[in-house]
C-alpha cells in the first residue's frame, strides 16, 4: 500500500534468517509463499543485525543484474513463541563462563572503549536519553516512559559495564521495504528514497590475525565503500540511523563512520550533536533501544521517512542525506565473527 503496488508486482523476496539453529532451511521462499508471491529471485539473509542494509544492497545488485525488478526485503519475530530458546554451537569455551551472545560481548567491546579512550557512563548514557526524547516523538515506538540520565545511571548491571539502558529491549514485531529501479519507482504512490551508496565488510572484534592495530576500527571498509558509492563525505550526512542494539554501538559506529577520531567521541555526545536540534540528529525514530529491536528494518524505515519528509515533529528539517548502518555476527561461535553494513540514503 505504502508503495502504490500489487502483490502480483512483486518478482523478489529476500528474508533475514530468524535467530533459531537446526535443519532450517527456505525461509524466503516459505515467507514468498504464504504472501502468494513465485519469486524468480529469492534468498535467505544471514548477517545478523547487518541484514537490513545488506538485503537491499543484494536487492539494488540483483535488479540492475536484471533477475528481478521489484524485491521485497523483510523481516519478523516472535520471541519465543513456544517457549523454545536458540541453541549454541562452538561455545566450549564461554558457556562454562556465562560468557555467551551479545550481551556480554557488548560489555567487553563496552569495557575496552572505556580502558582505551576514558569514555564515561555519562557519555553512553547520553546515548540512550536521546534516542528515548525521539521516541517519545514516535507513535509507533515501544518504549514511551521518559528517561533521564539519573535513571540511566540508577539501573542495574546486566553484564558490567553494561547497564540496563545500554540495552535494547525484546520486541515481537517485523518490518519490510521494497527495492525497485529508480525510473519505476517514478510512477509510485510516493517519491522515492535514492539509494545512492551500500557497502559492508565482515570482520572479527577479538581476533586479529595481521596483529591488533589500534587505528583500525571494524566497519572502515563499509563505510569507505559507502561513502565512495554516493561520492559524499561523512560532513555531508543530514541525519543518521546507527545500529543500536546497544550503546557502545553508537560510540564505535561514530568512529568507523568518520565522524569523530576517538578521542573526540564523549565531546561530540555531550555536547548534543546526536540530538534532533543537533549537528548530526541520529536514531530520530528512537533506535533499537526505544523504538524497538527490529533487526534495523525500523531504520531503514525511518531513514526512507526522513528523505520523504513524513516524520512530523521529529522530521530534520531540509534532510537531503541519510546514512544507515548495520552490525550483527556470531559471537558465541569460533571464531567469532561479526558483520557490517551501510546504506545512504538521498531524497
């Protein structure tokens, strides 16, 4: 409805890989299925939170290799809707530890910015207060309760250093966009969002087999090739959606991104720039942490939404350029691994 087609239009399907393990396979085909739709260019997508930009930079590559010519790139969950929870593989080494999944690997990346550049809790708490004063903006975000940075500092631990609002909630819900071909997406119900650069790389926060250098910061590659695609600079960005799950996230993503050296990072958060009257409003939706966790299609929806305008009293006045990122990865697995990727958006 929101794009002025038929189902019948549709000729793609791309799916993120729910986060369940075993002898799972076709789940883009099955969700093609169950919309009545025969794709004759469908794929299951497996980059964790990475996927979100990462199908639609599959979605822009498959269309201009002409396979397809209209691809819906979507995503749901239900968690643990019969009381089933993931299995673990490769973890002999944390399990006996607790040390397993995001959270914890969160709080050593969380730990390590601290120990590396000074970073205080004031800083990532920051963070998260403005993403919950955008969210207070957006009917549609799940966390409405205001936050102040009293509160952020008051709640508890979840894996030291990583308090309660560094991280995102659980949320049952799903989200969608279609990519099409610039001159058909002229005639739609709505002007399109250009995509105008994606990149990702895939790489390790742990293991480093050239050595540990200091400089360089996980996701350079994406965004270089992001950056290079669109022929823009990171002082060209208007508003930016960063991947959120957690606040360290944002603190590492700002650095990756190019716009802030290390050591200017807690200046940059404290001084408001993320916010929506700031130099460079961020997560106006609310992000993973207070609009709701969505795997980063609620991103990519809220960065089509500021290139249209549509964002009513969160809406960044004169947006022209929207940069989205995405992060996911295994780290419980070995290696672990983790993957990024990047899209920009033009009006």
């Amino acid at each position: 409805e929101d794009a002025g087609l038929s189902r019948d239009e549709i000729d793609g399907v791309l799916v993120m890989m729910p986060a369940i393990m075993g002898e799972q396979h076709g789940w883009a085909a099955r969700v093609a299925a169950y919309l009545g739709i025969e794709p004759t260019f469908s794929a299951t997508m497996d980059m964790g939170g990475a996927t979100a930009c990462g199908s639609v930079q599959t979605a822009a590559a498959a269309i201009d290799a002409g396979y397809c010519g209209t691809v819906l790139c979507c995503f749901a969950t239900q968690n643990w809707p019969q009381g089933v929870a993931m299995q673990l593989f490769g973890s002999e080494f944390q399990v006996p530890y607790g040390d397993v999944g995001a959270i914890t690997l969160m709080a050593h990346i969380k730990r390590r910015q601290q120990y590396e550049y000074g970073y205080k809790d004031e800083h990532y708490g920051r963070i998260a207060v403005t993403w919950r004063e955008h969210a207070l903006l957006n009917p549609d975000a799940q966390m409405k309760k205001p936050m102040t940075l009293e509160a952020y500092m008051g709640s508890r631990w979840v894996a030291e250093p990583l308090r309660l609002f560094d991280c995102c909630p659980n949320t049952d819900g799903g989200g969608a966009c279609i990519v099409t071909s610039l001159d058909r997406a002229r005639d739609l119900a709505k002007p399109p969002a250009r995509i105008l650069g994606a990149g990702q790389s895939h790489s390790s926060e742990m293991i480093h087999p050239r050595g540990y250098d200091r400089e360089h910061w996980g996701g350079k590659p994406a965004a270089a090739l992001a950056f290079d695609m669109a022929g823009v600079t990171p002082k060209d960005i208007d508003v930016a959606q960063f991947y959120d799950a957690f606040t360290p996230r944002v603190v590492h993503d700002l650095v990756a991104y190019g716009f802030c050296r290390p050591e200017e990072v807690g200046g940059f958060i404290a001084a408001g720039n993320l916010s929506l009257a700031g130099s460079l409003p961020s997560n106006t939706a609310g992000g993973l942490l207070s609009e709701g966790h969505l795997s980063g299609f609620g991103h990519i929806r809220e960065g089509v939404r500021q290139m249209r305008g549509e964002c009513s009293e969160r809406q960044v006045k004169d947006a022209e350029l929207c940069l989205i990122t995405g992060y996911g990865g295994a780290p419980h697995e070995a290696p672990p691994t983790v993957s990024y990727s990047a899209l920009i958006l033009a009006r």
